[in-house]
C-alpha cells in the first residue's frame, strides 16, 4: 500500500477525529502506514481493534501501524506488546503532526513504542478544522471532549479526560467553512456534548452553541446532536426543539437503564422519572421527534424486576432506534467490584433488550408510512429522514436534500418516491 489508510472504531467524535489525524499525518509526511483510531467503551470493542489490527498486519507486512484512540489510552500496554504494532499514541498525541514526525523506529521494545501522556493532565481541547469527512454527506464538528462525571460503569473519562470545550468562535468558524464546503447536516459531537461550555467564559450551553450556528451561518441546512445528556437539557436547546425547523427532530439519549436503583449504583445523575419527563416535553414541543437510546442489560446485581424496569422505560419511552449493550466490566471502574450476573444471563437479557428495541424500531417504521419527508442521500443508497429514520434511495445524487413520500417499508428501512425535483 501506499499513503495513509485509517480504521475507525467507536463513536462519532472518532470519526471527526479520525480525519484530524490524517491530516495531521500527512502534514507531517508519514506515508505506507495504518492509523488504528481504537474505542475502549467494551470489551468487545477492544477485542475487535486487536482483531483489526492482526488483520491489517497481514495485507499489509510493510506499513506502520500506529494504534490510537481510547483503548490505546486506558490499555497502551496490551497494544504496544502486539508484535504487529509499531506505535501507540494517546488521545491528545494523536491530533499533533509533531508525534508523527517523532515515530520510533521498527523493532523496538514495548515501552519505546509509547507515547501516551497522562490523559488527565489535558485541560483544554484545541479547536481542529477540517475541511471535509471522509466518505461522509454529513460532517460532524467536535465541540467537547472528556467528562467529569464518573458513572461506575464507563472507562471512558480515563481515556478522554476531564470535560473541556472547544471556544465557539472555533466552532462558528469551523460549521462556516463545512457549509460553504457543501455540507447540508453538520453534526455537533463530544463525549459529553451537554456539558458544552461550563468551563468558558459565561459559560454558555449546548443549547445556545447550535441557536447561535443557525442564527449565523443560513446556509447549515440540519443541524444535529450527537448524544446529549437528557438532565442537562437547558432552555435554548428546549427552544430548538420548539421553533427551529433546522434543527433535526431526533435525540439520541444516554438513558443506560430504567430501574432507579440500578440508576443510582451506575452513579448517573437522572432517574426514570426525570427522562420521561424529559421526552414527553420534547414531543409536545415537536410531535414528530424521535429518539434514539443507549441502555446496559445485565449491570451488577440487576434483579428480574429491575430488568423489566428498563424494558418498560423503552416501551413508555416509545425509543424507535435502541442501542443495547450487554454489560462489559471494564477494569479499574467500581461497576467491576460489584456483584456480577452469570454472563449467560447477561447475554440473555441483552438479547430480550434488543428484541423489545426490534419491535419498537418497527412500529416507528409503520408510522412513517404516508408522511412526507426531507431526505438527505449518503453514500451508501440509503438516505435519512430528519428524525434519523433511513430510507433506501437508490441511484440519488450523495449530499442531495430531496422531498419523497414514504411508500413502506422492509423491516429495516423505509422505501419512497420523490415528490418533487431534487433541492
């Protein structure tokens, strides 16, 4: 091979991130390698990159392989003892051409393929432009890194480090330049995007970040978030969902469980009550707004009656797009110390979990049929709705805003017909 070639595991904020590094490698002049941008949010995620990375080594006997991200944060050591990695960077490292330039050289021990500095020791997240993702019609512009909550469940504070956020001058100057690139969705990403702006000056919001894209930049189309914080929702993001056709009527939530016990031993800051009051507001705000969710089966000392806690919040939750994790013990979290279910039962309920998430994903396709909607094309023959639903859209134009008329479905997305010529 030849050039830069970049494997991405993990969420959206990888993503973004992902091109950073490739330009930042580039810049540098790095050439015949592979960047390995890791996610450490499970075990399985963790277990895929290792199996990535013997697979790459094998196409590719000559490249670099330079492993990164999450995982190679909280578990640097098990990469750099892969004999098929020839570096491993940490998060902060990984966004500068100054760490490219200093690679070391093949063959080297372990500990001389290291370079992670102390994650935690980062205070500040230095704006990053981008002029365009790769393989993507939507661009996503990271606003936030870290977190400085501490769920007893989630590694990822140790990989990403304490909460930081991106000035929004950078973040203005950044959604300008994707939209005057062609962009019509721009995605606002972070690891925990709603405590955008508590460590700047005046502390402004999330909320008050996308009033403020949309107010000043016309030509950003769709406007997104990532994942929020449903107890972190403030005013101006309620204000969005109420009167901003821009932005997009779907919300993915860190909802994790539905029992409030197992709520509290996770360490999280809301209970049940707190997100269906949350949901059933943005849905009298804006009827049409669907929502996405990330819920755990099988967390330590999780009794029957608190499984069908969290069954019954997706149900009253109506959530059309459930992503189901059976729980991962991460070393060195307090969730780990904990009392575990046998992992049978944890794949057992992950699996009712995700067949519950089926079933709602289906009747929220139903009701689509007969609406009208906007869909913007991807790459792939598929398109999306405004509130996230994916349509097939065959032999459209990737990047097109166009208007259809939903015909039906399959089962996994919905089928159309324009309604008019393309805008």
């Amino acid at each position: 091979m030849s050039g830069i070639e970049v494997i991405t595991f993990g969420c959206r904020l990888n993503t973004y991130e992902s091109e950073v590094m490739k330009a930042q490698a580039e810049k540098a002049g790095l050439n015949n390698a592979i960047l390995v941008n890791t996610c450490a949010v499970t075990g399985e995620a963790v277990r895929q990159a290792r199996q990535a990375i013997r697979r790459a080594r094998r196409d590719n006997p000559h490249a670099r392989i330079i492993v990164t991200g999450c995982a190679a944060q909280t578990e640097k050591q098990t990469f750099a003892e892969m004999a098929e990695v020839d570096a491993v960077l940490g998060n902060e490292e990984k966004l500068t051409s100054a760490s490219y330039r200093s690679l070391p050289d093949f063959g080297v021990s372990a500990e001389e393929k290291l370079r992670v500095n102390d994650i935690m020791s980062v205070k500040a997240t230095a704006p990053q432009m981008v002029k365009h993702i790769d393989g993507h019609v939507r661009a996503f512009i990271q606003v936030q890194n870290g977190c400085d909550h501490r769920c007893t469940f989630c590694i990822i504070p140790y990989g990403r480090g304490n909460s930081r956020s991106v000035p929004m001058g950078a973040v203005v100057d950044q959604a300008r330049r994707l939209a005057d690139s062609g962009y019509r969705e721009i995605v606002l990403t972070g690891v925990d995007a709603t405590s955008y702006g508590v460590d700047l000056p005046g502390g402004p919001t999330l909320g008050f970040l996308a009033k403020t894209l949309l107010k000043h930049i016309p030509d950003i189309r769709r406007l997104r978030l990532s994942s929020i914080d449903s107890i972190e929702a403030d005013a101006h993001l309620m204000d969005l969902i109420a009167d901003e056709p821009r932005f997009m009527p779907h919300l993915h939530l860190s909802l994790q469980h539905g029992d409030d016990m197992i709520l509290k031993r996770m360490k999280r800051r809301h209970l049940r009550a707190d997100a269906l009051r949350f949901i059933e507001e943005a849905r009298r705000l804006r009827p049409e707004m669907s929502f996405g969710a990330d819920m755990i089966a099988g967390f330590p000392t999780e009794t029957e009656e608190m499984f069908d806690n969290a069954v019954r919040l997706a149900e009253e939750a109506d959530i059309a797009h459930l992503h189901v994790f059976p729980y991962s013990p991460r070393p060195g979290t307090p969730a780990a110390r904990m009392p575990q279910l046998d992992r049978s039962l944890v794949k057992d309920r992950a699996a009712r979990l995700r067949a519950i998430g089926h079933g709602l994903h289906q009747s929220h396709l139903d009701r689509m049929v007969g609406t009208r909607q906007w869909l913007l094309v991807e790459n792939n023959g598929l398109a999306h709705t405004e509130n996230f639903t994916l349509v097939a859209a065959a032999g459209l134009r990737p990047g097109e805003l166009v208007p259809a008329t939903i015909t039906g479905h399959n089962g996994k997305h919905l089928d159309m017909q324009l309604t008019a010529a393309a805008a």
